[in-house]
C-alpha cells in the first residue's frame, strides 16, 4: 500500500486487523500470531511496516508506512489492533475496537513507571498508548504482577505464553536452525554464540552520540575463541540503526535479522546482560553466559531490576570479557554447573512455552473478540 490515505473497509463490511511490531517490523509475537490467523479469520489483515524494515516483510503482506496519514487510518479503522509494544503515532481507537497489547518480553529490568530514569515527557507520552489497550499478554504467572506494576495496569491480562517462542519447539526449530545458519554462512558443525546486549537508556535518549560501540573487543574475541566459532552480534532494536559498523572476520552482525527467535534456533549459546532474551533464550535448554560489565551501575542507578540476577541466573556471571571466554571455551562445564538452576530458571519464567501459545491466543481472540463483535453487528 502507498504512503497515501488508503481505503479500508468499514466493520460492518469487512473485519480489518491490524499488526505492529517494534515500530514497524516483521517479527516477534505479531509475526507469530499473524501467520496463525491470516489463514483462518476472515479479515483485511494489514502491518504498520516501517520503510527501513520493508524488504523484510514477504510478499503479498498488506502494509502501511509507520506514522504516516494511512497508517492512522488503518488503525482508526480497526477492528483488532496486535501490538508487541507502544504505538508511538498518535490516533482515536474506534469505539467497539479491540486492542492487545503482546508486550516483548519477560522483565528483569524495571520498565515503563516502574524505572528509575527516563527522559522528561517519555512516560506520559506512553501512556496515551496504554490508556487504548483492552487486554495485556502475560508470557507467565512470574511476570504477570511486574508487568501490571509497570503500566499500572488495572485490566485484564492474558497468561496464555509467548507466540513467538513456538518456533522453538522440536521438530520446527531443527528447520529453522537449518535455514538459518545457511542463509547467514554458517557452517553445521560450527559452534555460534549469539551476544544480544541490551540497550541503555542515556544513550538511546542522547540523539547527539557518537555510533554505538559494543562495550566488548569483538576482534579479540574472535580470535581468542579459535576457528570452529562463530559470533552473531544483535543490538537492541532501539540501536539497530545507531550501531557503528563490524568488519572481523568471523564476525556476522544480525542485528537487522527480522526476527532474533530464529537465531535463537541458529545458535548454540546466548552471551547477554540483562535483556529479556535471556528467558525467550531459555526455551531452547542452551546454554546462557552473562556478560554484566555495568551490573552495580544498570541495577543500582540507571535502570533496576525486579530481581537480583546473579542468584538465579542459569548460567555464569561475568565482568571481564577474559571471564566470558573461558566460560565460553567451556560450555560443556556451564552446562553441568548450572543444570539444576537453569531447570528452577525454566519452570518459573518458561512454563507456558510449550510449543502452543500462538493458538491459545488465537482462539482466545476469535472466541471472546471477533465472535462477539459479529455478535454485536448482527445483533444477535
């Protein structure tokens, strides 16, 4: 679809749902959900798409640029709206719409009203697009109180899993590994660690940094872990954009990958901070390796966490980057040390990532949703 004014049919005509994800890309809970109702809800199904992430989105998805006049339109126009986070453009939700919020991810840093900082304005900004939801969705009873603390959210929320971390069920997450790693180069018996940091909020604020440098010698790393080894980097995606770039040999950046749940799949180790890829990562039982060189300074002043990591986290912590290498020389040994606390880990943040959530929150919309707006519509 163009950047100009589209024509979407009414509701009474036609259902329009309407799918964004991270501002505007082909990923996560949306793309997950999407794939499982495009073929079974009768709907105008349309993706806010953002210009950057475009080439990313198959062909013959219906797409609207991001916060463009159609993409207002598109949305006011909605019978159904799936979010995995804030929709920063602003818009009226038509009265007898519905509007789930996906959320993107089980929280160990505090977020939204529950930080310690954020830039003045940024919260009560968020805020309009909280007031538009009717539903939240909860990866787990663990996160569900944090994330109702976090939006002071007084409505209803959904316990039903995670959609995007089905992929990581056996048997679809060996084909996926497979064509992964062959579209990146990546060879079948080479051992590759995914490193995933978060992002931290300062810099994301201050429009006037310099490019994001990873706070880790990548180079040094490279070589210190030897031929066989592969490193991924993947930005958080408020820096896809704002990464300087990475030209080691051995070295692949995914951070502009649509979707990180596949390189889930593609990887053998996860090296991260205090992202909530930790917990998605989980779902696959590999191994974990936290890289925490900021820990007293994010947990204690920049940001906080619901939780101290360090006691349950399901795999080493480290502060030195020689630490993460021979953690990372010795997954073998991280597995055996911390098998008992990555199962403890699992059953309290993964127990809903069977393989199914995609179809609970699917039937869940078509029961308790798109049946009683028809309902409404007909009169019935």
């Amino acid at each position: 679809m163009s950047s100009e004014r589209s024509t979407v049919t009414g509701p009474s005509e036609r259902r329009t749902i309407v799918y964004d994800s991270f501002g505007g890309r082909y990923s996560d809970n949306a793309r997950a959900l999407y794939r499982w109702m495009r073929d079974r809800v009768p709907a105008e199904h349309v993706w806010l798409a953002h210009p950057a992430h475009q080439a990313a989105f198959p062909p013959g998805v219906r797409t609207v640029p991001y916060g463009s006049p159609a993409s207002v339109d598109v949305l006011e126009s909605a019978d159904l709206v799936l979010a995995n986070t804030h929709i920063e453009i602003e818009w009226t939700k038509r009265p007898g719409a519905t509007y789930l919020q996906m959320w993107h991810g089980t929280p160990l840093k505090t977020v939204h009203r529950d930080v310690r900082w954020a830039p003045e304005g940024r919260l009560d900004w968020l805020d309009l697009d909280v007031d538009r939801w009717d539903y939240l969705l909860s990866p787990s009873p663990a996160s569900t109180p944090r994330l109702r603390s976090a939006f002071r959210w007084e409505g209803e929320v959904l316990e039903l899993g995670y959609p995007r971390n089905d992929v990581l069920q056996a048997p679809r997450v060996d084909e996926v590994r497979a064509r992964v790693r062959a579209q990146l180069g990546l060879a079948p018996d080479e051992t590759v660690v995914l490193y995933a940091p978060t992002f931290r909020d300062r810099f994301f604020a201050d429009p006037s940094a310099p490019p994001l440098e990873l706070s880790l010698d990548v180079p040094k790393l490279a070589a210190d872990l030897g031929p066989g080894v592969r490193l991924l980097t993947r930005v958080h995606y408020f820096m896809t954009d704002r990464l300087a770039p990475i030209d080691v040999p051995g070295v692949v950046d995914v951070s502009w990958h649509p979707d990180i749940a596949e390189l889930y799949a593609a990887a053998d180790v996860l090296v991260t901070d205090y992202s909530s890829s930790m917990f998605d990562f989980a779902v696959t039982g590999k191994p974990l390796v936290f890289y925490a060189y900021d820990l007293p300074t994010y947990r204690d002043v920049d940001r906080g966490f619901y939780f101290d990591l360090e006691p349950v986290a399901p795999g080493p912590v480290v502060t030195t980057q020689n630490a993460l290498t021979k953690a990372l020389r010795d997954l073998p040994g991280v597995r055996h040390a911390y098998a008992k606390r990555y199962r403890r880990f699992q059953q309290t943040y993964t127990p809903l990532d069977d393989g199914h959530a995609t179809k609970r929150v699917g039937r869940f919309l078509q029961r308790e949703v798109l049946a009683r707006r028809d309902e409404l519509l007909t009169g019935a």
